[in-house]
C-alpha cells in the first residue's frame, strides 16, 4: 500500500559542515553547544557534533562544525591551512598578547607604513614562532591558560610553523589617513595584516614577534578568521541565522554536505 510521502519519511541525521561566522564573545565550545541545541529543536536525531579549529572568544570569523560522518574529517580541517585578518596596536604589550590581557611592556616608538611593510618578509615561509602563555596548549596535562591565570610564570617552547602569506591590508594612503587622524606624524598606533598559515601558527605571537622587529611591542586588538581550509566567510552563517532554521526546523539550507 502506498502512503504519502509525508508519512512515510523517517527522520534521517544530518552529515556535513555547519560554517559557523563566529562572534566575538563566546568560546568554540560554546558553538558547538548552540548547534547541537539547534539540532535538538529543529527536530534532528541526536549526531555527533565537533568543531574543527579552536577560535578564542575575542577572535570572529569562520568556525567549521562538523555534524555526524563530517566528525570523522574534523581532524584533517585541523589541519588545514587558515587566513587571518588581524590589527596590531603597537606601542603596548600585554600578557595575553591581546585586548584582554594585563599590560607588561610599552614603547614610544612607532612604525610607517614602509617599515611594516620592510619586516613582512622576514615572517614570511617557515618560521619559529614562542607560542602565547596564554594559549589552549597543554603543559603537564593543563592548558597553558589556565596555568598563566593562576600566576604561574611559563616557559613556552618554540615550535617551527610556516607562514604561506603575510601582507599589510590597506594602502599606504589609508594607513596614511590613519595616522593624521591620530594626529602623529612619525608613525602608525595601528596596522591591519591579512595572513595565510599553517596550523599551529598563533597569530598573536606573529603580531608581538612583527612589533618586536620593528623596535617596539604590540599586541592584537582584532582578529578575524576568513577561511579554515577550503571554507571561507562566503559560505558562513551567523548563530542567529542557525537560530531561526532551526525554529522553522529547516536546517538543510545551513549543512554543507
């Protein structure tokens, strides 16, 4: 006997990539919670679901996440290679390597435009690289983290990456602009890179290591992730656009397959 189509689907789990554009704010964990609370009210069978590239809370941008089969190719995407747009405010250093963190270093110096864009170079290729205290790293079984906020002072071990692209983003003119519009002539506070890395490669430690080059200290005030291999922001969805799919239980719009 026939029955209507309707009647006779079952419910079937979703594989693939949900490409999360995430917020400043929130962990990569934290993601992976809203998507597998999406899962649950759209009506989806309960899957795996898993991230495929940590992202910290003050970094936005392009977080893959990996549903059902798509869990079983989440460590090839940590492996993949990732792009950066990233600001290095120079002139203060800061624990973290990062808005967030305490200041420890600071500097009157300030670079030009033509003194970045000088140093590039030498950050370009494979490169060695100490990674932030404050990091999801291990060190005797406890992320580096939380050792650092708990005071402990930390010896970070160098680990060779390579850097495939390193540029400034602006023009000179605009960078230029930025300058008189804070009123110093001899030198920017701020510079926007666009980077392309291996994994493993911590853009805050390339931004202190880029300052430090250029005799002064620094730290990162945006990043931003623009693809995660072969996902870039085009294919990116916001948590409240996975938010209402999944209040009109139609996630299949927002699965990459």
């Amino acid at each position: 006997h026939c029955r209507p189509r309707w009647l006779s689907r079952r419910p079937m789990a979703l594989h693939g990539w949900i490409i999360l554009d995430k917020p400043v704010g929130i962990g990569s964990t934290q993601c992976v919670s809203a998507v597998k609370r999406a899962l649950r009210e759209a009506g989806e069978p309960k899957t795996k679901v898993g991230h495929g590239g940590t992202l910290d809370p003050l970094a936005s941008g392009v977080l893959p996440i990996a549903i059902g089969e798509a869990t079983k190719l989440a460590g090839r995407m940590l492996d993949a290679t990732k792009a950066y747009e990233f600001t290095i405010r120079f002139g203060e250093e800061t624990d973290s390597l990062d808005a967030e963190g305490e200041l420890v270093a600071a500097s009157d110096e300030r670079p030009t435009f033509a003194d970045i864009e000088a140093v590039l170079p030498r950050f370009t290729g494979a490169i060695s690289q100490v990674p932030p205290a404050f990091s999801a790293l291990k060190i005797g079984g406890k992320p580096a983290y939380a050792r650092a906020r708990a005071g402990e002072t930390l010896e970070m071990e160098a680990r060779s990456v390579t850097v495939h692209g390193l540029r400034v983003s602006a023009s000179p003119r605009a960078q230029e602009d930025i300058t008189r519009s804070r009123g110093d002539a001899k030198g920017l506070e701020d510079a926007t890179l666009l980077a392309t890395v291996s994994k493993g490669t911590y853009i805050r430690s390339l931004a202190r290591d880029i300052a430090h080059a250029l005799g002064t200290v620094g730290h990162v005030t945006m990043l931003r992730r623009t693809r995660a291999g072969p996902f870039g922001l085009e294919k990116a969805i916001s948590l409240d656009f996975l938010g209402k799919a999944a209040k009109a239980r139609s996630l299949d719009g927002a699965v990459l397959p």
